[in-house]
C-alpha cells in the first residue's frame, strides 16, 4: 500500500480549506483516509498563525514507514525543518513559444527595415 501525505479539499464553494492527511495513493482526494494530522486555510494571510497547523512528529512517523508527501505537503514540511527543500530550476519554461519568437523575428526584420530606410 502507497501512502501518501496529501491535502484533502473541504470548505464551501470558492472557500477552500484543506485537511492534511495520511491516505492510500489509490484513495480519491477527498475521500478515504487513514489519518489527519493537521489543516491549511489558503485564505488567510501567509503570517496567520492559523493558516497552517499540523502535527510534525506525527508527520515524521509516517514519513519512517514509508509515505511521500506531496510538492505541497513537502513544501510546509521543509518550512518546518523537517525534510530538505526541493530546489526547482526550469529555464526553457520562461523562454517564448514558437509564435511568440516569429513575432519578435517579424519586429526586429521591420525595425531594421524602418531603420534602413531613413
């Protein structure tokens, strides 16, 4: 059985709070789980000290039997000193797209022929 530390979605429409919690990789997002160790209201201000509670230790047995968090839930956990930060580095994802590099091409050809003909 997979475990996976993960965020289950609860609150009303357009009002969401997530539960952190212990479930089956195979397991639906807001269904069955096997613990909850903690909760995150993304909408309060990042300095709340309400916005993020969850129990460590509780977090750290699961983690020794084997369940992986999620990018989030791995997130909190590297803000907790708990496991090490994921550095992420992705440099062709700033680069423009193929229509958006003809449109510069095409910019530049008709400023250098604006230039050339004054």
């Amino acid at each position: 059985m997979a475990l996976k530390i993960r965020l289950s979605r609860g609150g009303t429409k357009k009002r969401p709070v997530y539960a952190i919690v212990i479930a089956d990789s195979k397991s639906p997002r807001d269904g069955r789980f096997i613990e909850k160790i903690g909760y995150y209201n993304p909408l309060l201000a990042r300095d709340h000290a309400e916005r993020l509670k969850f129990d460590i230790e509780k977090a750290k047995a699961w983690m020794a039997k084997g369940a992986l968090p999620t990018e989030r839930v791995h997130r909190f956990l590297a803000d907790a000193g708990v496991v090490k930060k994921i550095v992420r580095n992705n440099p062709n994802q700033a680069k423009p797209k193929a229509k958006a590099q003809e449109r510069a091409k095409e910019r530049a050809e008709a400023a250098a022929a604006a230039s050339e003909a004054a």
